[in-house]
C-alpha cells in the first residue's frame, strides 16, 4: 500500500476541467466509502484515535476556525 501512496502522491484534480458528472461520480464514491467505513464496529474507535494523534501532532485540521494566514494571535 506505501508504494502505492508513493506513485499517486503528486496527483492532482482539477475539478474546473471536469465535467458535473464526473463530479457527481466522485462525490458518490466518497460519500459511499464513508458510509461503508461507518457501518463498521471501530469505525469511530478509529475515528477518536486519529482525532487525539493529529491533536498531540498539533494539527489544524480540527480547528473549527482557521487562522488566515500571516494573522497573529
């Protein structure tokens, strides 16, 4: 699976040059596979074990209100 990761790591999606099809195509195939993993018995054991490892990394991916950029506190 890491090599995997490795070879699409610089793929990018331009959602301007794609038809609303294929747009409604992806946002059903995501909003299926978040359905599947949510049917699953650790899905939120899961979800809670990511949650704290990208707080004690100091993330910003959960703050509700995100800093612009050059703002100080």
């Amino acid at each position: 699976m890491a090599s995997l990761q490795q070879e699409t790591a610089g793929v990018k999606l331009d959602f301007a040059l794609m038809p609303d099809y294929v747009k409604q195509d992806l946002a059903e195939a995501a909003w299926n596979a978040f359905q599947r993993f949510m049917r699953r018995p650790d899905a939120r054991a899961i979800l809670d074990a990511e949650k704290e490892r990208l707080m004690q990394e100091g993330s910003t991916l959960l703050d509700p209100k995100p800093k612009k950029r050059g703002a100080n506190k």
